[in-house]
C-alpha cells in the first residue's frame, strides 16, 4: 500500500507481563531492549527504639524511630504490633496478641506513637512490632517493652503543706517559707507548686478563685525546707496565701494551711 505524504508506517508493539518483572513495548520500527522491574526483596529494617510514653487508667502509649521500605529507605507499609505476659522472640510470635489501630509507616526517621485503650492497669505486658513494606517483606522484631505494675497509672497525690508562714520584708514583698512534702505522699519530690492569696481564708472549694503568683520555686526533695519572697502588687490589710502541690501525673494536694499577714490599710 502506498504510504502517505508526511507519515510512514508503525508497528504498535504489545505489552507482556514476562515473570516477575514487566516487559515494555511501545511504538517502534525496532524491537527495543525489554525494561525488567526488579522484584522486591529487601525487608523494612528493624526498630529498636520501642518505648513507653506514658500510661494513664484509659490509655498506654508507645512511641518509636519509623524505619523504612528498604532497611532505612522509603517508606513502609504497615506495621504490626503484639502483646504477651511473656517477653516475645520468634519462638512465641504467632501466640502474640495481636493489637488492631496501628498507625501507617511514617517517613524514616520520623517518631510513630502508638495510643493502646482498653489494657488492664493491673496486668504486666511486654511489646514488640515488626515492620511490613508493600511487598509482604517484613522485618525481624524490635526490641521488647515490659510494663510492669510500677509503670501503671500514680493515684498517689502528694501531701499537703502544714507549715507555711508569711513574713512582709517591704511593702507589697512578703517572705513564705515551708517544707516540702514530697511526690507520693511525703516521699519523693513533687513537680511543682501553685501559690495563691486572697483578702480571705483559702479552701479547696475557693482557691481556684484567688489570685495566681507566677513566680514559685520547683519543689525540692521531701523535708526540704523552702522559701520564696514573692510581691503582692497594691498590699492593704490582711492578705492570706496558701500553696497546692502537683506530681507528674497531675495529681493534686488538698490547699495547704495557710499564712496571713496584715499591710497597713490605705488612710
């Protein structure tokens, strides 16, 4: 047949699926050199970083490195994560728990947190996950996490403060001093301290409604003794101050006992 002026004759070439790689055929008076796509068998590197975060009545939290695809390479697919009494290795996986909600792969490198709800605060449990890439490889298993009884949630508050006094150094400075009573009760160190005043007694049901001093020390070791001057802004007659003591688990103290002092009143 006769070819047309501008355009000569083309061979539209197949596609075939050749094994486990991909052979490419295009438009081409030639047959061209296939094009193979490897297959994938490098599997996502091992994380070795699990830890705890914190663990409150409704929620455990864990927190790690995100690996990769590829070792530490590209991003991966989907991780599994598991739960046992006893410490997990490759002999114990598959009688694992296995625990639903895991977050997808962040890019390596990067911090994957974990929220578990529903565990029992009176349980010991050990963690592992292993890492999986789109292509099913999967990775050896992390590092394991135990959580024992002494990670579970802390109901303790500390104690409250019995001893506050008030000295005024000048007007509007006044000196308190106290002991510090401790995180569990009087043992331990506490995380930190609320001090407040009022023209009036302080209470547990009107503290909150009393005026906030921003400067407060960090509270010391039980039986320390502490001070600290603070200045009351536009000091007339009687002025009470009372102090709420905080753990890290944002357990409160009941308000201390608290420290009067009377500034002259205005003429």
């Amino acid at each position: 047949m006769a070819q047309k002026d501008g355009m000569r004759s083309r061979q539209l070439l197949p596609l075939f699926l050749i094994g486990s790689g991909i052979l490419l055929s295009g438009c081409s008076d030639t047959d061209p050199e296939p094009t193979t796509i490897p297959r994938d068998d490098v599997p996502p590197g091992r994380v070795d970083d699990l830890r705890l975060s914190s663990w409150t009545d409704d929620a455990l939290t864990l927190i790690w490195t995100s690996p990769g695809d590829d070792e530490f390479e590209g991003q991966a697919w989907r991780y599994d994560m598991r739960r046992y009494v006893d410490p997990i290795g490759p002999w114990n996986w598959d009688k694992a728990t296995q625990i639903s909600g895991e977050p997808p792969p962040s890019r390596p490198g990067r911090d994957d947190i974990f929220i578990i709800l529903g565990l029992d605060t009176e349980t010991e449990y050990h963690f592992a996950l292993r890492t999986i890439d789109d292509m099913s490889n999967v990775s050896e298993i992390s590092n394991v996490v135990f959580v024992g009884l002494d990670d579970a949630p802390d109901h303790d508050a500390p104690d409250a403060i019995d001893d506050l006094t008030a000295l005024i150094l000048a007007p509007e400075r006044v000196r308190l001093k106290w002991t510090a009573t401790g995180d569990d009760g009087g043992r331990g160190t506490a995380s930190g301290y609320i001090i407040r005043y009022a023209g009036h007694e302080l209470r547990d049901d009107n503290f909150r409604d009393s005026t906030f001093l921003s400067e407060t020390p960090f509270p010391q070791p039980s039986g320390t003794p502490e001070e600290i001057d603070v200045t009351v802004p536009g000091a007339r007659g009687e002025i009470w101050f009372a102090i709420q003591v905080w753990d890290e688990a944002n357990n409160s103290s009941p308000v201390s006992a608290n420290a009067m002092v009377a500034f002259p009143t205005a003429r």
